[in-house]
C-alpha cells in the first residue's frame, strides 16, 4: 500500500518525534505530544523505551507489540504540512 512505512528516523527522542518516510515517497513527522503516552502507551514516555521504535511489517513499531496506524499518520502528514501530532 502507498502509506506502508519503509524507513524510520528517531530525529529527537527527548521530544518524541520521528520522520516517516512512506513507500508512495511522502515523508514527514510524527510528533508525539506528553499527552499521547498513557494506557500501553504510556512508558513510551521514557526516551530510552521511545528509542526502541522500529519497523515491523511496514509499521512503526516499539516492543511488546506496540504499533500506529500507518494509514492515519500518511494522511495526518499528507494534511498537515509534513507534521503529524500524536495527542
């Protein structure tokens, strides 16, 4: 699919935020607001656990099965000027 992820940047772990880079070549942000991390979400607000993320079947994944829907994050990007904001 066009929004399947191929590449990953961690561009600043101390301020969770990542550059997606999609198979259609669209590329952009995530950022990832305090707010985001909670439920089994919610060590991910350490930056060394934040720092685990990596691509698992064209998805940005951490451990324990942790994933994001590539599909909201191409659209978020495509909408938003190259940023999308995780809240």
């Amino acid at each position: 699919m066009y929004w399947d992820i191929k590449k990953i940047e961690i561009i600043d772990k101390e301020n969770y935020t990542l550059k997606v880079f999609f198979a259609d070549g669209l590329n952009g942000l995530v950022k990832f607001e305090p707010s985001f991390f909670r439920g089994v979400f919610a060590h991910l607000i350490n930056p060394d656990e934040f720092d685990k993320a990596t691509i698992f079947d064209n998805v940005v994944t951490w451990p324990g099965h942790l994933d994001l829907a590539p599909d909201a994050m191409w659209e978020g990007i495509k909408d938003n000027n190259g940023i999308h904001i995780l809240k």
